[in-house]
C-alpha cells in the first residue's frame, strides 16, 4: 500500500496510526500541503478534491477521505479489531469519531483556517480565535462523554478503538496551536496513555517528515 499525506496532517495522522496498529507495511509518498501539491493535475487525477491522504491499495486503485478508508481497513484486516464487538458500543465509538472527524477537524483545517485569516481579513489573530473557539466546543463535549464512561485507559475502557485514532491527531493540533488542553483531563490522560504505544509513537508527525 502507498499513503499519501502530509505529516502534520491530522487525517493522514490518523491513518498512519491504524496501519501501525494493523501492523500493515506501507510507503509513503509525501504531499506538501504549504507548497499546494494537493493541487497538482497529478494529485488530482488520484483525488479529485486534492486533499489528504488517500491510499493506493493495489495497481490501480485508491481510496480517499480517512473515515472510509479506516473502516475499509477494520474490516479488510480484522484480525486487530479497532471497533467493539457489541453493536451499541460500535455506534458510541463512532460518535466519538464523528465528533472530531465532522465537527471539529474540518472547520479547523488548514484551506479553512487560511480562508478566515487571509479571504475574511481575520489575520492570524482571528484564526487563533476561531480555532480556539470551535476546537474548546468540540474538545468540551467530548471531554463529558468520556468522563461518563466507566473508566479504563483508553475511550473505551482497555480497548484501543478508532476514537482513540481520531483523538489523538485533534489533541496534537490543539497543542500545537496553543489551545488550553489541562481542562480536559480525561482527554489529556487518554492522550497520553496512547503515546506510550508504539504504533501511536511511529505515527507522530516529527518521526513523518519528508
């Protein structure tokens, strides 16, 4: 398999993750979103949105958007399952995804941050407000569903699920952009616990770079 992404790039991030966990060997080919290579004609015959990742799976096909390509590979490689058995309990996990990969990743993404500062004349204060805005929406409500949940080292108890996936690249934003974490302590102890696993460790940003 070949990945395409970007190293800082939260949904690649995310991706790189579930493959190390799956144990799947793959390459990586690198799309520089600050130089605009998402743009590319090339870029663009692979995924028309020119966005990242999308992952060549054989000789000549790709899949694009994480979401669908994380259960693609929950389900093609299962033999490490990365939601629960118990069908109410896939549904919870997949709340806590959506969560992050619909409410708060999109809006605070690189094409949207750099719309609100340079299109809506914010500047890079405005931006820091809006991420900081909708990043402390999004992490608040998560931080109470998890807090209600029966304990456990991960989102779900003692099992790594694809909500810790989609947790850890959105807490590495937010502390990379100066959001104040230390209110979400369920999160925080969460975060770290996953950093402590290999699979999360080899997928950070700075073992990435191009």
């Amino acid at each position: 398999m070949e990945l395409y992404g970007y190293f800082r790039s939260s949904a690649a991030f995310r991706v790189r993750i579930a493959l190390n966990l799956k144990q799947l060997d793959y390459e990586q080919v690198a799309i520089n979103l600050l130089l605009d290579e998402q743009s590319s004609e090339s870029y663009r015959a692979i995924n028309p949105q020119g966005l990242v990742p999308s992952i060549k799976i054989d000789d000549d096909t790709f899949l694009t958007q994480s979401p669908a390509i994380l259960e693609w590979l929950d389900e093609t490689y299962p033999q490490v399952p990365l939601l629960p058995a118990n069908s109410l309990d896939k549904a919870r996990v997949r709340s806590w995804c959506f969560q992050v990969a619909c409410d708060i990743h999109p809006i605070c993404n690189l094409r949207v941050l750099k719309y609100v500062a340079e299109n809506l004349g914010a500047g890079e204060p405005g931006k820091k407000e809006w991420l900081h805005h909708w990043m402390g929406e999004g992490f608040r409500a998560l931080e109470l569903q998890l807090q209600a949940q029966s304990g456990g080292t991960y989102c779900f108890g003692e099992q790594v699920t694809l909500a810790d996936v989609y947790l850890v690249p959105q807490v590495f934003n937010g502390l990379r952009f100066d959001v104040d974490m230390t209110t979400y302590p369920r999160i925080m102890s969460i975060y770290q616990a996953c950093n402590e696993l290999e699979a999360f460790k080899q997928a950070q940003p700075e073992r990435n770079k191009p």
